[in-house]
C-alpha cells in the first residue's frame, strides 16, 4: 500500500460529492490534502470538518476552467506547501439534457470541467511530478467514457476524451520509464446530487453506487497504485459488448434499460433551479 503520510494531495472539485469524501479519507490517513472547488462555503465546511478532527484540509476557491487561474493557483500551493504528489482530477458537470435541448454554452462549459482543465492542472503539476520522478495521476472518469447513453452526448464526450487523454499521459509516461503513477475511475451512477433523479432498470446488475462505498474503493486503488478501477465489476462487459455489431450492441444497451437512465433525470443543477 502506497504511503500517502504527510503527501500532498490536491482535488478538484474537493468542495462536495465525490471529492469531499477523498478529501477527508485522505485526511484520515496522514495526507496533507488541498481541495480546489468554486464553492467557498462548501470549502471552508471541509475546513472546518477537518479541523474538528484534526485533519490538514486547506480549501482553496479556484476556476479549473481557467488556465492562469490554475497556473496562479498551482505557484501558491507549491509556495506554502511543497509540490503535489497526488492530483486527483475530479471535478465534473452534468446537463443531463438531449443534445439539441442543451444550449451552447452549457455544452462548452461541460467541456471546459470535464476534460479541458485536466490540461491546465496536468501542465501546471505535471512536470515537478516527472522531474522528482515520483508522483500520481487520478483522473475520475466515468462508465460513460465507455459507451454513449441518451441524454448525455456532452458528458459522454467529455468523459470519453478523459479517459482517452489519461490513456495517452500513461504511455507517455511509460515512454519515459517515468516511476509517475496513473489511476483512471470509470464508476456507473452515483447516488451525488450529480445525478439525483437517474434510475436503472436491474438495480442487481447496475445499483446506483453509494458516494461513500466509491469513494472508499477510489482510496483504496489509488493506495495500490491500481491502473484502472471500474464500478460496478459489470462495468468491463461492456468491453465484450464492443466486439457486437452496432445493431447488436444498441439492442443489448435498449434491453437493459440504459437509454431511460436519464429520462427522470433532475440533477444538482436544475434542482437548483
């Protein structure tokens, strides 16, 4: 098991959700964690939870959307703490509306959280990692990297690119015989306000995950420097299915019920209003 004692460890999206969970696991286990959000009040209850428990939680209001934010943002942390040894890339947004319904900058803004600030937090913690020849890259993905669902063409795309551009930093980074570790998460729906309101058509085949039950098994592959963790187990069939004419495989895909996934969709966004 990795030793991840007094290791810095930066999440975005570390405010709510997924990213608080690691946040506080990582906590617990001696790390010195560094969660980005946009959400300064969602960020100093971490602080304040951590305090409490007597944790090393620093909260810092940061747009990963925006690539001198990061930068900046990046020179602050390695100033007052040292570099990063973990970057966990978690931070992500849903429309969970059809392609043509979603407007325009909605679809951009999808892009921008889900895939193009991977770009901005690889480059500005990238290179310490390759030059101290120590470090690792978590990129949380989805099952929706995996396969195109209905009413989710953004989020499947900038899911897809993910995985797609995590893959490529591993074989770089093998290129190099760099020791930079790499762990890519694909989960099937969570019970986040992410995806409030999803449902699934054999909850014994494909349950909706439990925040803390995904959270715990992201620590655990990251702490065993595992390459790639998909949730449910199920999930690696549809590397099978792949292998099925596309008549066949939309036919696999309409039986179990997963292009009315979305159809009672309510999400944190538009449960907000």
């Amino acid at each position: 098991m990795k030793d991840i004692n007094n290791k810095i460890i930066l999440i975005t999206g570390g405010g709510s959700g997924i990213g608080r969970l690691l946040a506080l696991d990582f906590a617990k286990r001696g790390g010195r964690v560094v969660a980005w959000d946009l959400n300064q009040e969602a960020l100093r209850t971490l602080e304040d939870e951590g305090r409490q428990k007597g944790l090393f939680i620093k909260g810092m209001v940061c747009d990963v959307t925006n690539r001198e934010a990061v930068y900046a943002a990046a020179k602050v942390l390695t100033a007052e703490l040292a570099p990063v040894d973990i970057l966990v890339n978690n931070a992500g947004i849903v429309s969970g509306s059809s392609f043509l319904e979603t407007p325009d900058e909605k679809l951009v803004k999808t892009m921008e959280v889900n895939i193009i600030s991977h770009f901005w937090t690889c480059k500005a913690f990238l290179p310490s990692m390759i030059a101290r020849n120590t470090g690792h890259l978590v990129t949380i993905s989805s099952a929706a990297a995996l396969i195109g669902i209905r009413g989710l063409a953004d989020y499947s795309a900038s899911k897809f690119a993910s995985f797609g551009f995590h893959e490529s930093l591993r074989r770089e980074l093998c290129s190099q015989k760099s020791a930079v570790k790499t762990t890519v998460v694909c989960p099937f729906f969570i019970n986040t306000g992410l995806f409030q309101g999803v449902k699934t058509k054999f909850p014994w085949l494909f349950p909706i995950l439990k925040s803390d039950y995904v959270a715990r098994r992201i620590a655990l592959a990251i702490l065993k420097e595992k390459k790639q963790i998909l949730l449910p187990w199920l999930i690696f069939s549809i590397y099978l299915l792949r292998l099925l004419p596309p008549g066949g495989f939309d036919f696999v895909v309409n039986f179990f019920g997963m292009n009315h996934s979305m159809d009672d969709f309510v999400g944190r966004e538009k449960k907000n209003g």
